[in-house]
C-alpha cells in the first residue's frame, strides 16, 4: 500500500510540488481570473467605505453646528431674538472640512430657526439640513441625500 503523502516521483526533482505543478500547469491563467473578478468587489467596497466616512463627517458636523447655534441662542433672550440672522455664522464653520464643503448658507446647507415653547418655559430650536455629496454607483447608491439634525434648548 502506497503512503499518499510520500514522494514516488522522480528522485533529481527538488520537492514534490514541483512534480505537482507540472501536472496542473492548465491552472496558472485561474489568478487571472480571479483578479478580474474580484476588482470590481474591491473598487464597490472602497466607494462604500469612502461614502461611508463622508456621510459620518456629514452627520457629526450637522449634529455639532445645531448645537452650537443652539447653545448661542439659548444664552439669553437676545441672542434668542437675532438667532435666525446669526444662527448660519454659528453653524457654516463646523463644514469647512466637510466632503462638499460650504462657507455660508446656501444649496448645501440650510438652517432653521424657531423659539417654541414647552409649557412656561421658552426655549431654542435650531435645525440643519446639510446635502452631502456622494460618488454615485447607478443603481446601488444615490448621488446625493440630506442630512437633518435639529438641537433644542431652554433660553436662560
């Protein structure tokens, strides 16, 4: 009986997977193969991964700029009254870095502004619409969506 993992080739061979080699030497174009499919898979992950970290910085900014405006506002009653005319120079800086990047309000951002009231108590809302760009794969992804983060806070 045969050893299956002994060497019954020919002796002057350096190893054993040469001799294997040269009996499946049809094979070497497969890696070919594979690469061309797995490239594509590759160039999809990176756009997620890349649409992914914009939309993160999209939602983090928008989520910061509302609460600043917010937090401007609410300090006291005056601020509350001129938030709708400064609240887009509170927030517009927090976008500077942003995948499509603003300096002031316009088509990429929006900012709302609101002083309702809970009861007795006056407070200060500040909503941010921001539109982030993204690289768009028809079909799978969009070219673009909006992001909207609203902060509320009592006027002291």
């Amino acid at each position: 009986m045969n050893n299956p993992c002994e060497f019954t080739g020919n002796p002057d061979r350096v190893s054993a997977w040469e001799g294997a080699r040269w009996r499946f030497r049809s094979l070497g174009g497969s890696a070919v193969l594979e690469i061309g499919l797995l490239i594509p898979w590759l160039a999809l992950t990176f756009t997620g991964a890349l649409d992914f970290g914009f939309s993160a910085y999209g939602i983090i900014a928008a989520e910061n700029g509302a609460r600043i405006a917010a937090t401007w506002g609410a300090a006291n009653a005056t601020n509350a009254a001129n938030l709708s005319a400064n609240a887009c120079s509170y927030v517009a800086p927090e976008f500077t870095y942003a995948p499509t990047p603003v300096t002031a309000c316009g088509a990429a951002l929006s900012v709302s502004t609101s002083t309702p009231s809970i009861g007795s108590l006056q407070t200060v809302r500040v909503t941010v619409t921001y539109t982030v760009n993204l690289l768009q794969i028809p079909g799978l992804m969009p070219a673009s969506f909006a992001i909207t983060r609203t902060a509320q806070m009592p006027i002291r």
